[in-house]
C-alpha cells in the first residue's frame, strides 16, 4: 500500500514539472487580447515602480490602485540598482523585487515584468551600470558579445529569481507577462544590420529562458517572432501591429510627464487622459498600462536625464506621497468599471464602425448575448449632437460616450463628476526652529592648491570614465608655469574651457573663478571668465558636476560628460589673441568630495572626533559647506515634505538616507503658462504647463519609514552653491480643499482624505461658473438652499455622497438654456 501511494505521488511531482503547478495559469494571446486560461481579457495595468517607493508604501499603493480599478501592476527591472558592482547584487529594502511582485500577488492582482534590462524611464543611464560602459570594447545595445554576455547574466539572474519563488502565471504566480529589450524600435535604424540582428538575437534569448508567459517588446514593429509587439505614447487608438495575429496592446499611456531642472511643472487634464484610453479600447484595444499609475520618488542619484527632478510624480493618478490624484484618479475608476463590464462584447464581440460625420464615428461590439457601443468624437473644437440607434446622444469635441448596452450613456470623458482635491501643505503648528550646525567641505583649499587627487594621467578624460559614476563631482586639475616672457602673458588673461560638464566651478590660485550652469539643454558648451595669473606657478582645478546621466537615444553611452576640453588660457593684448592650450598637459584627478567619501551624512559620522561641527554663527549663501539639524517627527500619518526654499543645489539625507538631489534656486521660465487649461486636442508635453518662474521643485519627500516617530531625528544637508539653511522648514501634506463640478442626473461623492469635511465655501445647482477657488452662481439656479443641503449632507464628516438632480436641489427658477444642470461646490477640510 506504501508502495502504491509513493508511486501515485511520483506520478503527480511528474505531472506538475512538466504541465505547472496545481494553481498555475495558462497565458497565450490571439489577435483580439491576452487569454487568461482561455478567456480572453480586457487588462487594466499601471506602473508603479519599486525603488521609487518605500517598501512599506507599496501595499497601499497597489491597494488603491486595485480600488481604482486596476488589475495589473507593471513594473521595470532597474539593472543598475540590483547589480552596482560586477557581480554584486542588492536586492535589500525598496529594491526587493520578489517582496513587491509577492505584494501584488497578495493583492489579488497580475503583474507585467519589464525585464528590459533597458528600461529609459528617467533613471540613470537608462539603467545600465556604468561600470558595463568601462568594459574592454564595450558598445551598448548592438551585437557586442561583451555587452551581450552580461545582458544575458543578469537577464537570467532576474527570470531565475521568479522561478525560485514561483512568481510566474506558469507557476501559479501572478507575472503574466514579460518584456525584453525596451522601444529599440525608436533606435534600431541607427544600428543597422547590427541592430535587426540585435534584436533576433534578444529574442532568441528571452525565448531561451522559458517563462511560460508571453514577452512582449515595446515600441517594436514588427518584433520577431513569438515576441508580441506593443505601443507607447500619449495616443494609441491610431496603432496596428504589424503582425496581424497580435493583439493591440499599450503599454505606456503617459499621464503625464516628467520634470526637468529649470523646467515647468506638467499637467495633463483627467478629460484628455480618459479620451485617450477609451479611444483605445472603442479602436479594438484590450491591455493598456498607465505610465505612471504612481510615479514616487528619485531617491539618492538615480535621477537620469540629464537634469531630472527628484520628484517623479507625473501627474499621476496617485501622486508622488501615495494620495489620489483628483479627479483624475476618479474619473478614470469610473471608466474602468465599465470597460470591465464590456468585457465580452470589447474581446469576443463582432465590431462594425458606422461614420456619423465630422470626425465622429460610433463603434458596436456585439455578441449574442450583449452589445456595447462607443461613440468617439476626435474633433477638437465642435461639440457633436448624433442620432444613433433613433437615440440622440450630445458628445462634446475631443470625448468618447461610452454607452455599455447600446441604448443609454453611462459616462463621457470629458464630463467628469468626481471631486477635485486640493494638495496644500500642512503649517498649522508652528514649525520648530532648526538648530544647525556647520563645517566646510573639508580639503578644498588643499585640493584646489596643491592639486592633491586619485589619478594621474596625461590629458582629459571622460567624467564617467573616471569615476565610474560613484559621484556627482570630479576635480579636474593641472599647474602650468608662466614668466614675463611667456607669449600669452598680458594685463588681460582668460580661462576658456569647453565643456559638458553640467555645471562647471573653475578656481585659479586658489580663488573662485565662477560657474556656469547648464540652461535650455545646452549641454555643449564654453565657459570663459577673467583670471589673475602670476609668474611662476599657477594652479587650475575645475570641479565638474554632473546631474544624472543621459538615459535615452541611439549610442546615449558614448554621450561625453565632464570636461572635455579644450581648456586654454587666453591672452587679449589689443587686436591680437593669444592661447595656451593646456588640455594635454598631465593632469591630476580626485574623485567626489571629502564630506561625502568621509560620510559626513551619516549618523556614525556625529561620533567622529575629528569631524567637528561648528555652532557658531551659522554663514549662508556659503558654497561647498554641510550643515546639520537635528528634529522631531511631525506627528500623523500624513506624507512628510522638507521645504527646502532659500537652498542653491545639493543633496539631502534623513537620518543617513538620501531624499534626492535638490535644487530650489533654479526657475522655470516666465513663458509658457496659462490659468485655464483646455483639454481639447492633442497633448505635448508642453500643453497646460503651471508655476512659470518658480522653482521647478521646493518641496521633497521625506517618507515615514526613513523618520523615528520617537525621538530625534537628523538632516543633513550639502549645500553646493551657497543658501540659507534657517528657511528650511518640514511640513505634512494634506487635502486642504475639494471642488466638484458635477453633471445632473450622476452622484457626486466627496472626501477629504481622512480628515473631517469642516466648512461649505460655495455650492449652486444650475448653471454656476469658475475654477475651483472663484466658483460664482449663475442665471439659473435650484429653489432649494444648496449650500445648505450640502452642509448637512457632508459637514463634521470624511466622507458624503449625494445625487444631483432637482428632486435634491430644487427646480431652477429660470430656464438653464441647452446647458445641463450641474452642482460646483467647494468644501474646507
């Protein structure tokens, strides 16, 4: 009898190693969608990505993006974070991918593993480990064995960790899809024949490794064979794949954009961005993936570019600390519900388009057993009244209706119910005053003196060849001897360096020469400032700061950083022009500053007997200097943020953890903004552009793992370009007003984010007018006290829901006109 169960058990091992696990999931694809054990499905996806959070945000972010509607996390694979060393993993706190993908998985949710190990994403270098680029022979993303080889290691690496755990549909996990490679279509023409069989070869590889789940390749027509193809960008209702056996899948809808130093702050409407998607899905779209559900944070230097924000919140559905981004984060739910709804008609149905004139075409999908229909209207200035199935149906420019039973509207995007929450920074308690203390930059004198660094060698090298992107900063320094003989020797001397770095400081003899900062993208440059140069020696040290490496575009490795000269003195004597060209001259290298190989943002650091801090009175605008305060955690669970007004440029640490590089003194331009955004039309990344002339990032987040809730906690600051420190200031992030501007005939609900609603400011059913802010009522208005009815259904609570309709508000006292009732309110939180 043994004998026998051992044998029935053998059996059942067997069976589970060659067909998956007892609760494993069969993934495949046919031209209309993803098949989930033989089902075809409509797929909600966002991205969220891993070490842009705190491992401790992650359940609350997957959770709401699972009540918002979302069945799918995707996420990249970010190479240089896990392997920052040749063959020396990290895998520790926010960059534990198998704890976030087993989160998902925990949630009840899929996940879409973007492998790459290219992954753009404004990280640095694309991802790519800098020390892959100091190779022997090294040449990015083209047949290269070298590159090729540790592509494939760590490509493996990372499907061999999944295995382990089971975390693949296959195996009962929840990664149902995979991807390699990561819109080469972008870049492949560069390449050449080099670059077609790049990508086979990429292919061939990932096909090699036997995931049981498809891989896909994005922005990759006609991607080889079985790799499934994919779309990105703002639209993609107008995309076919190039083989018709594919489904029509996206897998970076941009919900907005990202940030760039000196830039402005990006919006894109939550109408525009609705529009897009079910644009996509009235097209025959059934997978459609949020680039980014919720972008988070560039902590540390990871921040790519060049010259991306830390924050990389891109007008998300959630936002940077965690919070819904209303309404988009609403008014997207309410349409994924209904896709959902749609979904055998959208995967299974028969779909026939009927024209109703002036760029407005009505779609059916129909079943035996159900019809859904859409009726997109894509032009951008004329509002469409349609007769459709003997219904008439008014659907504004730019919107889709989106009709699930063919017979009534249940949603159009362009009108939006939900509320619009206002974000506001938390300074009801007065913030304690900071006690700082301070030290320079140790070594500077010894180092822009006597020249004192790590490496010497005979003319300029690339910063990232020397540094192998350990730091920010390298010193650039070099000696050359003038007499009065001497050609270039005159009353008016110069020095001209051409550069890359992206901000330059020059020193001669010890003085502070100047800087230049890069502006408007020109990262090519010249720099040329005055000089007092004496007889004899002379000593040049250049300090070149880079602020992210470039992380997109064909052969982007090669991209020169640092200073690569020529660096010359220049002698004016009248008309005639003089240069001593002292780029090949031998010059000495020391990488990063003391401060940071002394750790000086650590907390050990304090105990160090020889680093000493001052108290005494505390310089600003001091360039090259840390500072250090110590502080209480605010109290609450609300999002931490450090305003960092009246700083230049640096970094800061919490308690000995990065929060980023930052820079609050440089402005965005004065041009290019507007009060009033309309969603009609295509969007750039330019499109309804705010807070011109302001800091392009003032506030940072502090999340509240890096905080102890009980006792005292430090920041540490290094300041490069001179600031105040006694402005710095840390606040919480609250919900500190709510607007709503919703359609009769629709329920409005209402919250302030866990705090109590405190006060109505304004509320009028007819045909009130304004922004959130200076609502004003309008010709028409209910019989019924609004604003009164509003303050019993919602005041003292933290949350409330109500119809809008005239049985609520009252019937209005005057003719409305064509326009639709509708109720705006505003609330105090």
């Amino acid at each position: 009898m043994k004998m026998k169960q051992f044998n029935l058990l053998s059996l059942f091992l067997i069976l589970i190693t060659f067909f998956g696990s007892a609760n494993s999931t069969i993934v495949s694809h046919d031209e209309r969608a993803i098949t989930i054990d033989g089902q075809r499905r409509i797929l909600l996806s966002g991205s969220i990505h891993y070490p842009r959070s705190t491992s401790d945000m992650w359940p609350d972010l997957i959770s709401k993006a699972k009540d918002g509607g979302l069945d799918t996390i995707e996420t990249y694979v970010f190479w240089n974070a896990h392997e920052p060393s040749r063959r020396q993993y990290d895998f520790s706190g926010n960059l534990d991918l198998v704890r976030f993908i087993k989160t998902i998985q925990s949630a009840g949710l899929y996940s879409v593993l973007r492998i790459g190990p290219y992954v753009c994403a404004e990280w640095n270098y694309g991802g790519f480990p800098v020390w892959l680029h100091n190779m022997p022979n090294m040449k990015f993303r083209t047949i290269n064995p070298g590159f090729m080889n540790e592509m494939q290691n760590f490509t493996t690496k990372i499907v061999n960790m999944m295995k382990e755990e089971s975390l693949f549909a296959s195996q009962g996990g929840p990664i149902i899809l995979a991807q390699i490679e990561n819109e080469y279509g972008n870049v492949i023409s560069s390449y050449g024949a080099e670059g077609k069989a790049y990508i086979d070869w990429c292919a061939n590889m990932a096909n090699s490794l036997d995931i049981g789940v498809p891989w896909i390749m994005c922005q990759q027509p006609h991607a080889p064979q079985p790799m499934i193809e994919t779309c990105n960008g703002f639209y993609c209702d107008q995309y076919k794949p190039s083989n018709p056996s594919s489904p029509k899948m996206w897998t970076e809808n941009w919900t907005g954009w990202f940030k760039n130093w000196g830039g402005k702050h990006p919006y894109r409407t939550a109408e525009d961005l609705a529009f897009s998607v079910a644009r996509f899905f009235q097209t025959g779209g059934t997978f459609q993936n949020y680039y980014m559900y919720h972008g988070g944070t560039n902590f540390g230097r990871v921040a790519g570019g060049p010259y991306i924000t830390t924050s990389y919140d891109y007008d998300a559905p959630l936002d940077e600390y965690g919070n819904l981004n209303q309404p988009k984060w609403g008014h997207l739910k309410q349409l994924h519900t209904l896709l959902k709804s749609m979904e055998k008609p959208l995967t299974y149905g028969n779909i026939s388009t009927i024209d109703l004139g002036n760029s407005v075409t009505a779609t059916v999908y129909s079943t035996n057993e159900k019809s859904s229909c859409f009726i997109g209207n894509v032009n951008a200035t004329a509002d469409a009244l349609v007769n459709f199935k003997g219904k008439d149906y008014n659907v504004p420019a730019w919107s889709v209706s989106v009709i699930p039973d063919c017979d009534k509207e249940a949603y159009n995007t362009a009108r939006v119910n939900t509320q619009t929450s206002i974000i506001t920074e938390d300074s009801c308690d007065e913030p304690e005053k900071l006690k700082w203390t301070w030290r320079p930059e140790f070594t500077t004198q010894k180092t822009i003196l006597k020249g004192s660094g790590d490496l010497i060698a005979k003319g300029l090298v690339d910063q990232k060849d020397v540094t192998n992107d350990a730091s920010d900063y390298l010193w650039y320094m070099t000696r050359v001897h003038l007499d009065k003989k001497d050609p270039i020797w005159s009353r008016n001397m110069s020095l001209r360096v051409h550069s890359n770095a992206h901000v330059l400081h020059a020193y001669v003899n010890g003085k502070y020469v100047g800087n230049q900062i890069v502006r408007d993208n020109k990262f090519d440059y010249r720099f040329e400032k005055k000089v007092n140069l004496v007889h004899g020696t002379n000593h040049l040290a250049l300090l070149s700061v880079s602020v992210g490496l470039q992380n997109y575009g064909p052969f982007f490795e090669s991209g020169p950083t640092g200073i690569n000269g020529p660096v010359k003195l220049v002698g004016y004597k009248g008309d005639e022009t003089v240069e001593k060209d002292l780029s090949k001259h031998q010059w000495d290298y020391k990488i990063g500053l003391n401060g940071f190989n002394n750790k000086l943002f650590s907390l050990k650091s304090a105990n160090h007997h020889q680093l000493k801090w001052s108290t005494e009175k505390l310089p600003a605008d001091r360039m090259l200097s840390w500072y250090k305060a110590n502080f209480k955690a605010p109290l609450g669970k609300d999002p931490v943020i450090v305003d960092l007004n009246g700083l230049g440029k640096g970094e800061v640490w919490i308690n000995g953890q990065s929060i980023g590089r930052y820079w609050p003194s440089f402005n965005s331009s004065e041009d290019g903004c507007t009060e009033e955004c309309d969603y009609r039309g295509e969007y750039g990344s330019d499109k309804c552009a705010f807070m011109c002339g302001k800091p392009t990032q003032r506030w940072y987040h502090v999340p509240r793992s890096f905080l102890n809730d009980k006792g005292h906690n430090t920041i540490t600051l290094f300041e490069e370009m001179g600031g105040d420190p006694s402005m710095v200031k840390f606040k919480t992030v609250v919900t500190g007003r709510v607007c709503a501007k919703a359609h009769e005939h629709n329920k409005v609900e209402l919250s302030c984010n866990n705090r109590p609603i405190s006060a109505v400011k304004f509320a009028s059913f007819g045909n009130p007018s304004g922004l959130c802010g200076s609502f004003a009522a309008g010709t028409c208005e209910g019989a019924k006290d609004a604003a009164k009815i509003v303050a019993k259904e919602c005041v003292g609570k933290l949350n409330c829901t109500m119809n809008v309709s005239s049985h609520k508000f009252g019937s209005t006292n005057l003719d409305c006109g064509d326009s639709p009732k509708r109720l705006f309110v505003e609330l105090e939180c």
